[in-house]
C-alpha cells in the first residue's frame, strides 16, 4: 500500500529528490541501489531493516518499476550483504575496484589521527550538520503515513 502511494505521488514529488541531493553531499561519498518493485518487501521494509542493522539510508523513492536507495560507500558492503541475505535482487553498490579498496581498508590497521581533510577539518561543522539531519528526518518521518 505505502508503495503504491510513493509510486502514483512520484511523478509531482520534486522534495524527495532535492532532500536526496542534500543528504548526498552531507554523507559523501555515498553509493545507490535499485530493487524491483513488488518484490518481497516493500520500499518502507527495506529502509526500515536497514537502518535497524546501523546502515544510515536515504534517498527512498520509487520511480517506475525501481525501488530506489542511497548509502554511504562505506557501508555498502554492509548493505549487499543484507540485501542478498533477504533474497532482494539488486544493482548498483560498489563497483569491485572500490569493494576491494574497502576490503583491504579493513584488513590492514588504521591510524587514530584523522587525515587531513577528512572528518577532521569537517568537526566543526558537526553539530549544525547534525543538527540539520535531525530537522530532516522529523521531515520526512512525519510525512510517512506509518508514522503516525
């Protein structure tokens, strides 16, 4: 039901894609993955389980027969091995040059001290950015007919 209505409001929606936009410069680098629609979960499931597994998901929309999800690359590894433990066929996540940067990332130690420009130089602007997702997410949660 909630998919049906994303699917008929999608075609006048432009605030789903512009929050999308934003959230994409906030959590970058970030990665995309379509579904099929109708498959065994729905839109709103698959953001759920997600997020309940600790992956930060934004961007939800369907647009024609595609479920539509954002991620941060960092945990899109994460996320394909959720989505192919719930059986949801997807494309898109990392290409394997970047799947095997990250599984090599993982395997050798990292330094304590940020990098420089990385989260380091970004700290200072942590908390009204923090701030701003929190603004947005009540957005969107109150717009979700389950929410309520």
């Amino acid at each position: 039901m909630f998919d049906q209505m994303i699917k008929v409001s999608a075609s006048w929606d432009w605030v789903t894609p512009l929050i999308s936009f934003i959230q994409d410069w906030r959590y970058r680098p970030s990665t995309g993955f379509n579904m099929p629609f109708g498959h065994s979960y729905s839109a709103w499931e698959i953001k759920r389980f997600l997020k309940s597994k600790g992956i930060r998901v934004w961007g939800t929309m369907v647009i024609g027969d595609t479920i539509t999800i954002r991620v941060r690359e960092a945990q899109a590894l994460y996320t394909e091995y959720w989505l192919q433990k719930m059986g949801i066929p997807y494309q898109g996540g990392l290409s394997l040059e970047k799947a095997d940067k990250y599984r090599n990332a993982k395997s050798k130690e990292q330094a304590s001290a940020p990098k420089k420009g990385t989260q380091g130089e970004r700290a200072g602007l942590a908390p009204v950015l923090n701030s701003i997702d929190t603004v947005v997410d009540g957005i969107v949660s109150s717009l979700s007919p389950r929410s309520r």
